[in-house]
C-alpha cells in the first residue's frame, strides 16, 4: 500500500467517525457540515446539525 494510499483510508476514516459522532436528523435550523481532505480538496463526508436560536434576535426590516 503507498503512503497516499494510506494517508487517505486513515482520513476517510476519521471522517466516517466525526459524521457518526456529529450527524443528527436535520430539525429545525440546521448546519451542513462537511469534511474535506486539506491535500486534495476532495470531500470525505457530509451530514446535517441542528442548532438552537434560542433568545437570538431577529432581524426586521424597518420601512424609512
């Protein structure tokens, strides 16, 4: 096996892992997440995160 054979299984991988540990059912606001690999540019894996707005205000648009 090569060197950059090996270097990417290792980072698909732990790609594979993080999306496990991170991925949730995208409901209500949610994130795209995605994980690339630095050297090729390639992306590795994708999942969504949902985040809470909580007490966030809200944008309104004032008529001048």
């Amino acid at each position: 096996m090569t060197g950059e054979l090996a270097r990417l299984q290792a980072a698909q991988a732990k790609a594979d892992a993080v999306v496990r540990a991170l991925a949730e059912a995208p409901d209500g606001p949610h994130l795209l997440v995605a994980v690339t690999d630095p050297v090729t540019g390639t992306r590795l894996a994708t999942c969504f995160v949902t985040y809470q707005t909580g007490d966030v205000p809200r944008l309104r648009l004032v008529a001048a």
